[in-house]
C-alpha cells in the first residue's frame, strides 16, 4: 500500500473570494448535511420562505423526524443581523411546527469573542449551536470543515426528568411500534437480568427504559418501531467498541455524543443471534462489569 502524502493546506477566505459565495456554501451543505457532524440529517428545504422575514438559508432534520435543524450561513464575520436573524427564523419554525424539537445553527467564516459571548447569553434559553467555517485548498481542491464552537446547553439529563415525562404503558409502545418489537425489549431485558437481576423495564412516553426499586437508571433504553428496535447504550465512544460492533454485523446507526451513547438497529432474530455481545456490552454499560 502506498503512503500517503502529506501536502500543507492553507486557508482562505470565501467573503474575499471572486470563485466562491455564500449559495456556493449552501450548496455543498445541502448535498451533503453530515458535513455540519451534527448527527444523520438530511435536507428539508432550503431558501425556505418566512413570513414577513426574508428567506431562512437551509432547514434540515434528523433521520428520526423528531429535531429540526434552522440553519444560517454568513461569509466572514458574524454580526447583529446574523444572529438576530438565525433567532428570528428558528422562532417562526418553532411556532409553526411545535410537533418538533428545533435547533438554531449560526455559521460563520469568524465568530469574535465579542460575538461568542453573546450568543452564549442565549444558551439556555434557546437551543443554539455555533460552527466555525473554515476554507481550506490543498492543491487544487478545497475544502470546508465546520467547527463547534457553541453547543446546545444541556440542562438534565435522561433520567433525572422521569416525573415530568408522560407516563406509558405496553399497550401505548404495542401500538407506536408492533407486539414483536417490544417483545425484543423483554428479550433484551432478560438480558439484563443475568447480570442485574432487579431491574425491570420503565415505560415512558418517549422511550422504554430502565429501572430498579422504581428509580429509573437508564444505562439502556429502548425504542420499538414497526420493524425494528433501536437500542441505547450509554457508553463512552472508542474505536474499539465500534469495530466490534460492525465485526459482529449489528447495524449501527451512529453514536449521540451529546447524550454519550451508541445507538442500534435491531431487527428480528438479532438479539438472540448477538445474545453473548449485546450481554457483554450492556454488562459493560451498566457499570457492574469486573476490571
């Protein structure tokens, strides 16, 4: 195999450039939203019509359908207008559409200390992310690379909010997902019981989780869909963990390094093919595996 090259790359500015523009940016975000490394997106719209509020640049949203993106993009320096006007439209998309969680994203080539310590004054309040653009030519190719510099602020965590959570039962998950799909919770949590032999599973509007004693601890929870189950384990990403998870064939659809958890794809017959690593891997999770 041949090494690679090394070849230095230099930066420049798209706000000062005469080959590039701002609809240039659009452009490539669009057709590519895992550039942004927020998560599996894909694109809603984009120059998207606000009333009485001029045009929001991309709208994009989560495999899930449950979080939507309002996306703002600003060659050079970020400015009043910038964030007034990233504010102003996700707060028009989050009115018209409060069936979903919305995520404000400001982009900018430059966001100054001056104007980082403003946005943040905002966190907390309203879901804000930050990238930094950055312009990078290698030869004859250029690329964009976007780094966080502000992230939504997390307030709780899963599991400390169970009394404000809508209660569920069986029957609610049966019905938004299939018989079949929760009975692969119970499978995994027979699972559990080899190791942990007191908990049970915790029904909630949004999820099926763990708990013991009635106290929730969720270092696993389950989601039913109609054709499969999407598994949650609270653990810390390592490049180990995820090759053995692709070496056993699992389907792993990404890792949320908000929550710190990876997130699986199981269909039928996976758990009890994988029942040996999914018992290693959620006896790692929960903390009680031997050093």
């Amino acid at each position: 195999m041949t090494p690679l090259a090394y070849s230095k790359h230099e930066r420049i500015w798209l706000r000062s450039h005469p080959d590039f523009n701002e609809a240039w940016v659009q452009e490539r975000i669009a057709q590519d939203p895992s550039l942004l490394e927020l998560g599996d997106l894909v694109l809603k719209d984009k120059e998207r019509i606000q009333p009485s509020a001029g045009r929001l640049d991309l709208l994009l949203q989560d495999v899930d359908a449950t979080t939507r993106y309002e996306v703002e993009i600003q060659l050079g320096e970020t400015d009043e207008s910038h964030i007034i006007r990233t504010i102003e439209y996700w707060d028009i998309e989050h009115k018209r559409y409060p069936q979903y969680d919305h995520k404000a994203v400001i982009i900018a080539e430059d966001i100054t200390g001056r104007f980082l310590n403003v946005i943040s004054l905002f966190n907390g309040f309203i879901p804000l992310i930050a990238l930094q653009m950055s312009a990078l030519q290698v030869g004859d190719h250029v690329s964009l690379v976007f780094t966080k510099v502000l992230d939504v602020l997390t307030l709780g965590r899963v599991g400390q909010d169970e009394e404000l959570h809508e209660p569920a039962d069986r029957a609610y998950w049966e019905d938004r997902g299939t018989k079949e799909t929760v009975a692969m919770a119970d499978e995994l949590l027979e699972i559990v019981r080899t190791f942990d032999p007191q908990v049970e599973l915790k029904y909630n509007k949004f999820y099926i989780g763990l708990a013991r004693n009635g106290q929730a601890d969720n270092y696993a929870t389950f989601r039913p869909q109609k054709n499969a189950l999407r598994l949650e384990v609270k653990l810390p990403r390592s490049e180990e963990t995820e090759a053995e998870l692709v070496t056993m064939g699992l389907d792993l659809m990404d890792y949320d390094g908000k929550w710190g958890k990876y997130r699986i794809r199981l269909v039928r017959g996976d758990v009890k093919k994988h029942s040996d690593f999914l018992k290693s891997f959620l006896l790692k999770a929960s903390g009680n595996a031997p050093d």
